[in-house]
C-alpha cells in the first residue's frame, strides 16, 4: 500500500524547495515524535472508552443520546491518528503504521485505510488540480464553473446553483458517505488487504450495534448512530473546507509547478492557538503539512515561520487567515462557481 509521506521528500538538486528542506532537516523537525503520539493515542482511546461507559451507565435515556456529541468528537481525534499515520508520521516501519492506521480507521471508526490512503496520496501529489486531485472532481459539489457547465439535470443544476448556501448542511451527511465510499472500494484491494479490512470492519459494526443495542432501545440506538455520524461529518469537513477551497487550481494544460510552488499556491492556513490545533488535529498548519507530509503534527506550528520566510524570499504568496475568514473564502468560490447556472 502506497505511503502518502514518501511522495514529496526528495526534490530535485538545486529547485527551490531543497534549500528549506535543508534548514528543516537541520533543526530536527522531521524526526519522529513517538512519545507524543503515544500519549495522545492513550488519552484518546481512555476518552473513548468513557463515552462508551457513559453510554453503558446512561441506559435507555434520551440523555444517552446526548453522548454522541463527546463521541463525534473523540473519533475526529482517531481519524486524525489514522492520517499521520498513513503519512508515516508516527511509526519507523511501514508494518507498525499500517497497523496503527487499521486499528484507527477500520476498527473504531468502521472506515477503510488503504482507501484513505490511495485518495490521499493523489490529492497530496497534485493538489487542487482538476484532472489528478479526487477532492476536486465531479461529484456532489463542483469546484469550477466548467465542472459547473457540464452539470445535467434540473435538481443537479440546482444543486450546484446553491452549493455555497447547502455546503455545510450537506457535511452532515459526510460521516456516513466516508464509509460507504471506503466499504466500495474493498473490492479494488488485493484479496489479502481485503480480508484484513473487511474483517476489521465487521467487527467494527458488530461493536459499535452491540453497544447502542445493548444499552438504548432500538429507536433511541438509530438516532444516536445518525447523529454521530452527523457530527463527525461537520467536523471532518469543517477542518478539510479551509483547506485548499478557493485556492489557486493549476492549469491541466499549463507548466507544471515545482513541488514548492505547487503546495503553497493551493495550500491555506488557519490560525489559531492550541485549542485550534487541537480541534483541526494540527490541519490548520495545511501549507507545512502539505511541503512535508511525514512531519509530525506537533512540530507543524515549529516549522511554521522557516516556511514563511523561505516563501517570502522566494517572492511566492503565504496565505493565512483566520477560521471565519476561512470559511468565508471557501464559500464564495463555491458561489462563484455556481454563478453561470443562476445567470444563464
């Protein structure tokens, strides 16, 4: 299974990202953080662990529904395990990551991994670009205004006309699209991968209605798993919108860009202090993230102001801005690309 952390770690001799690489390198920032992950990967299970007791202890009570809220907040935290560690951020070998990522992704959030990482490999390779990245093709939202032209079909077309205004409702439904996308794509996968995954996700579903079944009636269980995964949906997706929407999309037909110029251009940090870190899972630090996918989270915010000089004396824009100021940029591309269907 291909490794998003080894796309993009050895540019060419002399481009222009070799020299912050260099300085990168020097003050230790790639070097793994084993100790941190460790404790946070604890901290995250035992809160876990206590929203499911929550859950025992609460019974047959509309209050226990209320516990999806902790819930929805604690498996973002375990999504974001999974992804550092499909970016080799946390473990020395290929083995021990691909079992952390199983044990996160497939296992307690019912999610596939190595189709994760196959989506997230070819964004990172080429992000924003309308023919390579799949977090711009065509599928429920558009990304610009010629996807937009070629939509067909009243309802689609109206779709697209609001998708700015439909964006965040749409979210809620994410959480449950994720795993549907990921169970489709186990028959893309080698028999063995396909075993391994399926089994985890068997036993994933089989633990998760176990637990809403044997604590909560039948109706109570549903609305509780609807929303959880509503919950987990807006969040993932309130932490990936900020990210490249509304940022430069590379011409299919033009130059090709260096790795450097590719990142930054389509990258967009958020700012913030620890408790954005901790609610985006270090994602608000996207231009570092995406210059160096195997960096581990914790030295993001360190590798932060080397990436702003070395951006700004390469004369290339570094975009930052706040949360709000995020989502504003995000939204109005998206109205943007759906102005030729409320004109025409």
């Amino acid at each position: 299974m291909p490794q998003a952390a080894t796309l993009l770690t050895k540019p060419a001799a002399g481009s222009d990202f070799a020299p912050l690489l260099r300085q990168v390198r020097d003050q230790g920032l790639l070097e793994r953080r084993r100790g941190w992950y460790a404790r946070s990967i604890a901290v995250n299970v035992v809160a876990l662990a206590a929203t499911a007791a929550g859950i025992v202890l609460s019974g047959d009570s509309w209050w226990t529904v209320l516990l999806a809220v902790p819930a929805a907040l604690f498996w973002a935290r375990t999504a974001f395990v999974g992804h550092d560690s499909g970016h080799a951020q946390i473990a020395a070998t290929r083995r021990t990551g691909r079992l952390i990522g199983l044990l996160h992704a497939d296992l307690l959030l019912g999610m596939s991994y190595a189709w994760w990482n196959d989506k997230h490999n070819r964004h990172h390779a080429n992000p924003n670009h309308v023919d390579k990245d799949p977090d711009v093709g065509v599928g429920a939202l558009v990304w610009t205004q010629r996807q937009a032209a070629q939509r067909q079909g009243r309802a689609v077309r109206w779709l697209t006309r609001n998708q700015a205004r439909l964006f965040f409702p749409m979210l809620l439904l994410e959480g449950i699209s994720l795993k549907i996308s990921s169970v489709r794509d186990l028959g893309r996968q080698s028999a063995e991968e396909r075993r391994t995954e399926a089994a985890l996700l068997v036993l994933h579903v089989a633990g998760y209605a176990g637990l809403l079944l044997s604590s909560m009636s039948p109706g109570k269980a549903v609305v509780f798993a609807l929303l959880h995964h509503a919950l987990f949906g807006l969040h993932l997706g309130m932490v990936f919108a900020p990210n490249h929407k509304g940022m430069e999309m590379p011409d299919p037909g033009g130059e090709r860009w260096g790795h450097l110029q590719r990142q930054v251009l389509t990258s967009r940090n958020v700012r913030g202090g620890a408790v954005t870190d901790w609610l985006m899972g270090g994602l608000n630090y996207q231009i570092e993230h995406h210059l160096f996918p195997n960096m581990p989270r914790p030295h993001l915010r360190l590798a932060r102001p080397l990436v702003r000089a070395h951006c700004r004396a390469s004369g290339l824009p570094y975009t930052e801005t706040g949360i709000v100021g995020s989502y504003r940029q995000a939204l109005q591309h998206m109205h943007e690309v759906g102005a030729p269907l409320r004109t025409g």
